[in-house]
C-alpha cells in the first residue's frame, strides 16, 4: 500500500513537472534589443534585483536594461515588459503589457518599504499604475491608480483621459459612462470589449501576447 502510494505521488510529481517543462517550451524566453533584435534566451533573477538573460547561443549573460532591451518574456511572468517612455516622471521604465490591440494597457507596480516615523513603524505600500496607448502612438496616458493623487493628476483628469482614448466609440463610450465605474476590472473588460470590436492589424512583435 505505501509502494503504491510513492508510486503514485512519484508520477504526479513527475506529470505536472513535465506540464511545467512543455509550458515553458511553447513559451519561449526571449528579448528584443534597441535595435530590433529578437534573442531567444533564458532569463534569471539577480541576487538583488534586476533580470539577467542569456542568449541560447551564447554563454554571457547580459543585463536587462531599458536603456537597451525594449520588451523581453520571462516565463515566470504572465505577458511580456515592454520599455515606455512614462509621462511623469518622464522615465523609461519597463511596463507589463496586460492587453494588446488597438488599445494597448500596462501595468507598474511600485513599492515602498515600512519605516519608523515620529518614534512609530510604519507599513510599506504598493502603489499601482495602469498606462495605456492607443494605435501604436508610443504615447503613455495615466488612466488608473490606487492612490487619491498622483503624478500631478487627479482621478477626474485620469478619467477623462480614458474616455479621450473610447471616444471614436461612442456607443462603447456610453456603456462605460451608464455603469457608474471606475474600478481596474470594469476598465479592463471595457478594454478588451473595445479591441475585441477594432481589430489591430499587424502585431508590436512576432511573440504577441
């Protein structure tokens, strides 16, 4: 009864291994250089940050650096990070690509450590950003946030910019408006509903997500 019961356990394991090694094959790691170069690679964790990749034909690993990389895959990650060019601060910083198509949506996570002010401890923060780019332009607008204000914009100025980016769809638009809601779930389903509609043509790289 224990035999079987390792047996059994011993091919479970062995399985969703195997699931886990297919899964990174037909989702290969990758980066594009500044130049346009798409690089198959394996991509690692620095000790203290940072991403480091290392080209399938070659035993260097290099940095991932905005400065030189403009969109790479790990396949520890869902999408694909692309380098944009943020409006404020006017920063290039990678972004992950959560939706792709006419309107394209990103996403930046930034966190800050805890601390100790006037004698008390204070609890670190996430903050969350949602980025997006309409028809390839190459030009970011600050849609949604968690936090009250910020970057110098407020939810109402954040708002707008996203009805600007609906507003060729004016019955899509209308929709939105009717609901009354401005969460992350709702402007991302409005998002898809939008793509889904206006179908891009072409794709930003031949490993779209």
């Amino acid at each position: 009864m224990k035999f079987k019961l390792k047996r059994d356990l011993f091919f479970m394991f062995f399985l969703i291994g195997l699931s886990r090694s297919v899964s990174a094959q037909s989702n290969p790691e990758y980066v594009i250089t500044d130049k346009g170069d798409t690089i198959l690679c394996s991509i690692k964790q620095e000790l203290f940050g940072g991403l480091k990749y290392t080209p399938v034909s070659d035993e260097q690993a290099k940095r991932i650096v905005a400065e030189r990389i403009k969109e790479y895959y790990h396949n520890k990650e869902k999408n694909p990070f692309l380098a944009k060019k943020l409006p404020k601060p006017s920063a290039i910083k990678f972004v992950e690509r959560l939706e792709f198509g006419q309107i394209c949506l990103y996403e930046l996570y930034q966190s800050s450590p805890g601390g100790i002010q006037q004698g008390r401890m204070t609890p670190g923060s996430t903050r969350r950003f949602w980025y997006a780019e309409k028809n390839g332009e190459h030009k970011l607008f600050l849609i949604k946030t968690n936090q009250l204000v910020s970057l110098g914009t407020s939810r109402k100025d954040r708002k707008a910019a996203f009805d600007e980016l609906l507003g060729d769809d004016q019955e899509l638009l209308q929709q939105f408006k009717n609901k009354e809601e401005y969460s992350f779930d709702e402007i991302r389903e409005t998002i898809k509903a939008y793509n889904t509609k206006h179908v891009k043509v072409g794709v930003s790289s031949e490993f779209n997500r």
